[in-house]
C-alpha cells in the first residue's frame, strides 16, 4: 500500500451520496419544522417531538448497535456479506417485537403518554421500519447512494403527508403516522434493493446469529449510551417543564443536530475506509485517522460560526422563539456540542470501535452515562426550574467522554495525537 493516502473517486462519491442522504434527512425537518409550528403551536408541536423522541430511543435498542458494528463486519469480511446481513435482520426481528410491546405498555402506563395515546402508537412505525433499514450495509459496502434514494422517498413522504393533513384538516395526530409510513416504505425498499442489487442467498445460522450478536454487544452498549445522551434529554425537558418547553428545546435542538450531522457525514466517509486500512496497514490508518479527524474538526468549527452569525435571522423567522427569555444562552450553549460531538465520534467511530476496542469504547461511555442519570433524576427531585441546565449536562457529559477516549485511544496504539505514533498492537476481525 502506498505510503501516500489519497482520496480516491470511491471516497468521493460516499461524501457526495452521504451528503446528499443527509440533506434530503434535513430538508425534512426544515421544511415540516416551519410548517407544523405555524399551523400547530409550540404546545403541539412538543408532544410530536416527545413522541419522535421516545420512539427514536427505543429505535436505538431495536438497531443493538448493528447501524455502527455492522459497517465494519461488511467492511472486512465481504465474502460473507449472506450471513452478516441474514444474522444482523433476524437479531433486530427478535429484538423489535420484545421492544414493541415494551414500548406499547409503557404509553398505557404513563398517564402523560397516554393523554395522546395514538400520537404514540402512530409514532411506533419508527421501529418497525429499524428492521428492515440497510443504510448499515450499502455503508460497508461503499455503496451509499443507495442511502440517498431510500432517504429522498422516506422524506418525500413525510412531506407530502404533512402538506396533505394540513390542507384537509387531519389534526397534527397524523403527523406521526406518515413519519412512520415513510419510514418504513425506504426501509422495506432499501431491504430489497440489498438482497436484489448484491445477489444475498437466504441464510439462516444459529451460530452466526450468536457470534455476531456477542460481537456487537459492547457496541450496542455504547451506542444505547449515545441515543440515550441524544433523545432523553427532552423527556428530560418533558419531566421538569412542559410540552410547550419541549417545543422550544426541540426546535433549537433541531438546528443544532443539522450542525452535528454535517460533520457526522465525514466522519462515516472515512469509516469504512479506515476499518480497511486498520486491517491491512496500522500506519496508513493513523495517517488517514488524524486527517479524517483534522477535516471533521475543521468543518465543525465552520458549522458553529455559521451557527452563532445566522441566529438573529433563525430568530426572526422562528419568532415563537423569542416569546422565552431562555432561549438565546439555550441556543449558543448547545452549538458548542457540535464540536464536542465531533471530537466524540473521531475518537470513538473511527477510532475505538476500528481498533477493536469495543469494550473500551462501551466503558467510556458507561461511566459518564451513570454521572447523567444520577444528574438528571437529581434535577427531576430538585424539580430544577432552569432549562439551561440540561444542556450544560450534555456538554460536560461530552467533555468527559472525549477525555476518557483520548486517553484509551492514545494508549492502545501508542500514539501522540495528534503528531507521533508507535504502533503497540494490531487485531483484526
């Protein structure tokens, strides 16, 4: 392998087709944000978050972390790409079904859920949708432009869904319902186009399904971490205020997360790569792992300008957001988690899960995530009436993180980030 890394036109055409898969995930929100705050209010517009989030949480679970774990499976291992992905769709089949009816009986239960009853039922589509999404494994295979067209036809429906309920007078209810329809019609697609386009004979192994399950399991404790640090914070919200304050957070969230997903398109460009390279030639992946780094770092860093430049003209045209005092120091304090969420990725998705770290990768996260709930139950028994304090939590929780990593990182390759490198070790699939 040559000494030089260069970024060839396969590279190019992941950042192109991820790109445009993220734009047409962002598009969505930023044309149904607008649409449903205006028609619905901030109140309403709270409850469909809070439903979005909560199924996203249990989407997290369904996935057992496969969304990250099984890049690299396809990635180093293509001449079993059957038996990945038949093991992979049979453990989110079984895993679906137990957290479906986990989820139902958690809305039957909880009296602030069932208010709104079918919101959440519509919204359980989400998981269902989880087991037949492939992104992980056109990811693997460097193919994501199949990515990009299933994402056009999911959102393509969530739009005209959203347009239609609002010209007919459905009631903002049905929102949730055409999510989940789009969901799951790119999701059935993008199923078949996998077993269609890559020629996968149906494999049924009870071994296989077993390693891969124990192989993924400290990635999916990690990712749980991840979602949970991603979608609990406006249950949070949701605990210690009311759905009207979910709106707002969700709306600011909404902004910040576009942010966030930009640089999270680098960093999954160089994913499948440098699972490659690891396994061929540990140099070349230091090489390439601290330019990777070096360009999401960048563009995270332009994002956040962006960011701080345009709020006057995002305030202005979101003007519900500024009936609440809150809400410039809730919108500058959460842009910065775009930085710290990008240091937390280049150290953990390119960095611990590739060099086979994945127990470390879980134990980072563990610890911090223990911190954060301690924290948060403590806020919801002080009933905490400052919402800044949510987002201050995420901050330092991601602060934590990413030191813990670095130091991992750092010492199972010997390396000095970000200039010098001794390689100690080196372990493959």
């Amino acid at each position: 392998m040559k000494n030089k890394i260069r970024f060839d036109k396969r590279l190019f055409e992941s950042l192109f087709s991820l790109g445009l898969a993220q734009f047409f995930n962002y598009l969505s929100p930023l044309i149904s944000f607008p649409l449903l705050l205006k028609e619905f209010g901030i109140e309403k517009y709270g409850i469909i978050s809070t439903s979005f989030v909560l199924a996203l949480l249990f989407c997290s679970f369904a996935d057992f972390g496969f969304n990250i774990s099984g890049v690299k499976f396809i990635a180093q291992n293509r001449e079993k790409t059957s038996n990945i992905f038949y093991s992979i769709f049979f453990l989110k089949l079984i895993f679906s079904i137990f957290l479906l009816t986990t989820f139902y009986i958690l809305v039957e239960n909880y009296e602030s859920y069932k208010e709104y009853e079918i919101i959440f039922i519509f919204s359980s589509g989400m998981i269902i949708a989880r087991i037949f999404n492939c992104d992980w494994f056109f990811q693997g295979k460097e193919k994501m432009r199949f990515i990009a067209i299933t994402n056009f036809i999911s959102n393509c429906i969530y739009i005209i869904g959203i347009l239609v309920l609002i010209n007919i007078n459905l009631g903002f209810k049905y929102v949730t319902l055409f999510r989940s329809l789009g969901l799951l019609l790119g999701s059935i697609i993008s199923f078949i186009s996998a077993i269609y386009f890559f020629n996968l004979k149906f494999i049924f192994n009870k071994k296989d399904i077993i390693y891969f399950a124990n192989k993924g399991s400290f990635v999916f404790v990690s990712t749980i971490a991840s979602n949970i640090f991603q979608n609990t914070p406006a249950l949070l919200v949701k605990s210690l205020f009311s759905y009207e304050i979910v709106g707002v957070y969700s709306s600011i969230e909404k902004m910040v997360s576009f942010g966030k997903q930009m640089v999270m398109i680098i960093n999954q460009m160089f994913h499948p790569r440098l699972a490659i390279y690891f396994s061929k030639n540990v140099s070349d992946f230091i090489r390439l792992w601290k330019k990777s780094s070096l360009v999401s770092i960048i563009a995270a860093v332009g994002i956040l300008f962006l960011l701080f430049m345009s709020k006057s003209l995002i305030f202005n045209y979101f003007s519900e957001l500024k009936t609440f005092k809150f809400t410039t120091s809730l919108y500058y304090l959460m842009t910065l988690l775009i930085v710290t969420y990008t240091l937390v990725n280049a150290l953990g998705l390119n960095g611990l899960l590739i060099i086979n770290k994945t127990r470390n990768l879980a134990l980072s996260q563990i610890y911090p995530l223990i911190i954060y709930v301690i924290l948060a139950i403590t806020f919801i028994k002080m009933k905490i009436e400052d919402i800044l304090i949510v987002a201050l939590l995420l901050f330092i929780i991601d602060i934590l993180i990413v030191g813990i990593r670095a130091f991992m990182f750092k010492s199972a390759l010997g390396i000095r980030i970000p200039f010098k490198y001794k390689i100690t070790s080196k372990k493959t699939y």
